[in-house]
C-alpha cells in the first residue's frame, strides 16, 4: 500500500545521484545534497548538483561544509565556504545547509550571519553543529534572532533517539520562531516513538543499505581510504524501500 506524507516532511541526506532518484521513488519530500556522508558531509561539486537537479524534481538543499572534522574554520576556510554559496546558488540550489563555531563552542553568530545573507532569499539550516555547542538553550536563541529557518539536531547526542528529551525542550522553546528538525542515527525502529515525543513536524534521516560493487577483478589488499574496516567494494546508497517504510511509520494513520 502506497503511503502519502501529511503535514510531516522526510529530508533524506544523498551524495550520489542514484540515492537522490531512490528517496524521490521512496516517498521522500525533500534532500539534503552531500559529499562524504562517511564523514558527515562535505561540500559536493556543481557538476553533482546540477546532474541530481536534473534527475529529479524535489527540492534540493546543498550541504556547505569544507571538511570534516570540527567547526572551526580557518579565514580561507571561510573564504571558501562563501565561494561555494555564491556558485551553488547560481547553479540551482534551493537551500543551504552549514554551521560554525567558535572555540568556547558557541555560534560564530557573525560568519554565520554573513552566509545566511549570501544565501538569501533562499533557506538556511544550521546543521548538526549545534550538537557540539555547550549551552543548547542559548544557542537556539542566537539561531532565532539571526533568522535561520531550520535547526538540525540530534538533541546533543550521539543519535536523535538519545537526544529526544532535549529536542521536545528546543521545539518548545522555540514556539514556531524556527523549525526543528531531528536527525542522527533515525531509523524504523525508532522513527515514531522520536516524532510522538519531540512533537516535530519533519525528520532527517539517510535510509541508507549496502551495495555490492560491480568490480569483478578486486585487489584486497589495498584500501584507498584511512579507515581499514571499509571496503572499496561496499557501496551505500539510499534504499527505496527503506524510504517507503520510514514514510509508512511517518504517515501512520494518514493514508
């Protein structure tokens, strides 16, 4: 049975084309477009964002991230991070999606400020940053006064299961001045208990499943990245079926 979303958006996080046609297929409302989801995310190309824009018609908010690691950037870091803007936006984002932090672990509120006016008229979402900050509370106020229209969170925990308690004080506190949005670690098995407890209204997830790589000849005993516990041969991308089930549990009730 096909199941619609009401009155609740699922953003699913890609960093290839395939899984962007996968969440479309799945059911999904929204995605979050990536390089790197092994490291969190990263900035991807414009030749990324113009292809998934192509191959699907969801809105396609762009991940503005250097590199991975901490918050805290350097000026050419910075630097880079405005460049990215300006050519992503010109080359059909709809959104963007960044954060920064200064070193008592607060909001860098004036570079934050400064992208959020490079990126307008289009959306902003303070990511996961934010579960790195040292006053929640206080943070979530600089977030309101500066206009940005969506946090991402897991409630300043390792997943947004842990961090439920924590996101239904964020959702109260911030009184439809701005939208929270879980993510981190949601899955089928935790999907509604988080959505009955936070209260949100959208969710952020990546639904991804392992793929076998077509390679026939493979060489194991080279490993091109720094992690040896992966695999070139492993891929992850975001599953259809695991889209259309997390959109069931989502849409529970709603058919």
């Amino acid at each position: 049975m096909d199941y619609k979303l009401v009155g609740t958006t699922m953003e699913v996080c890609i960093d290839s084309v395939e899984s962007a046609v996968n969440a479309e297929m799945g059911g999904a409302n929204r995605l979050e477009l990536c390089a790197c989801l092994g490291e969190g995310g990263t900035t991807p190309t414009l030749g990324m964002l113009r292809i998934v824009k192509k191959s699907t018609k969801l809105p396609v908010f762009v991940m503005i991230r250097p590199r991975g690691g901490d918050f805290l950037y350097s000026n050419n870091e910075f630097r880079i991070m405005k460049e990215d803007i300006r050519i992503l936006k010109e080359g059909g984002s709809d959104g963007f999606v960044f954060g920064i932090l200064t070193p008592e672990g607060c909001i860098d509120a004036k570079r934050v400020e400064e992208l959020i006016s490079l990126s307008r008229p289009l959306p902003v979402t303070f990511h996961r940053a934010f579960d790195m900050i040292k006053e929640p509370s206080d943070c979530l106020e600089t977030l309101i006064q500066l206009g940005v229209d969506r946090l991402l969170t897991s409630g300043c925990e390792q997943n947004a299961f842990k961090g439920a308690p924590l996101i239904k004080s964020l959702v109260k506190q911030a009184n439809g001045q701005i939208s929270i949005m879980p993510g981190g670690g949601i899955t089928e098995d935790n999907l509604e208990q988080i959505l009955t407890e936070t209260g949100v209204n959208e969710f952020h997830c990546s639904a991804r499943v392992s793929v076998e790589s077509r390679m026939v000849y493979r060489n194991e005993q080279v490993c091109m990245g720094t992690s040896h516990g992966s695999s070139e041969f492993s891929l992850k991308t975001t599953g259809v079926d695991r889209v259309k089930r997390l959109v069931a549990i989502a849409s529970h009730g709603t058919r």
